[in-house]
C-alpha cells in the first residue's frame, strides 16, 4: 500500500500547531486527513525530495470519507522524511504545510509560494534556515541506501 494513516503524534503536533498560528483553522472547524506517503515525490524547482503536500479534498472524495467524519484538506507527508524529521522538523513541515490553506468563501483551496517557503515561515525559522534543504538531503541519502540494500 502506497498510503499509510499516520499515528497520534502527528495528531497532537498538528492541533499544537493549529492552536498556536493558525486558530482561524479551528474556528472554521477545517479538519486534515493526515497520511503517509512512501511513494518519492521529488519537487522539481528544488531538485529534490518533497517534504509533504497539501490539498482539498475532490467532491467525490469527501462524498466517500463522509462516514469517518468530513475531511476538508488531505496532507500527505513523505514516510522516509517523517521517520528522519526530528519533533522540531515535523511542526515545521506542519506549519508550513497549513500556510497553504486558502479558505475562499466555502471553497477550500491552496495558495503557492514563489520561493522555497513563505515569508512568514522564513521569519519563524530564522534560527535554522537550512532545516528543509538538510531534511530532505537526509531523506535522500536513506532513499538510496534502501534501494541499494534492496538490491543486495
Ligand atoms: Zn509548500
């Protein structure tokens, strides 16, 4: 299986991240489906692996999830990076990720960043401006080894 459900520590980072810079989320009561991805993406402006990705759910989508409870918003995180992301690293791909949510009227819908990140996540990670770039250089390293492994 590509997907996997992730556990309850992505649950409680997402709800301390919510709760900390984006409780606008909570008060338009917008919900996540959080899962795991062991499928690579690479993100070609980068040259490199994808962190994770944000979308809405497809009308059909939410018709058929509706029995475990509306999900507004899909968030697929990269398995390899999660496992390496230390709890920091992971409230900062999180918050990153909620920087995409555009909520027009009743339509829930994504903006994108020009640049590698957004201005205001630049500013909250002036500490370690890095972080992505070494994550997902990490993340790569583990991808080819487990591939060489796989080979042996
Ligand atoms: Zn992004």
């Amino acid at each position: 299986m590509r997907y996997c459900e992730t556990d309850n520590e992505v649950k409680t980072l997402l709800d301390r991240v919510i709760r900390k810079q984006f409780i606008y989320l909570k008060k338009e009561k917008i919900t996540f489906a959080v899962l795991l991805d062991s499928k690579v993406q690479i993100d070609t402006k980068r040259g490199s692996i994808t962190l994770a990705r944000i979308r809405p759910l497809s009308e059909v989508e939410g018709y058929l999830v509706q029995s475990e409870g509306a999900y507004d918003y899909f968030i697929f995180l990269d398995s390899v990076v999660w496992e390496l992301a230390s709890r920091k690293d992971k409230m900062r791909i999180l918050s990153h990720e909620l920087r995409h949510v555009y909520l027009q009227n009743e339509k829930r819908k994504t903006i994108k960043h020009d640049i590698e990140d957004f201005v205001a996540e630049v500013k909250l990670n002036a500490d370690d401006p890095g972080w992505a770039k070494s994550l997902a250089g990490k993340a790569v390293e583990e991808v080819e080894r487990r591939k060489e492994e796989e080979k042996e």
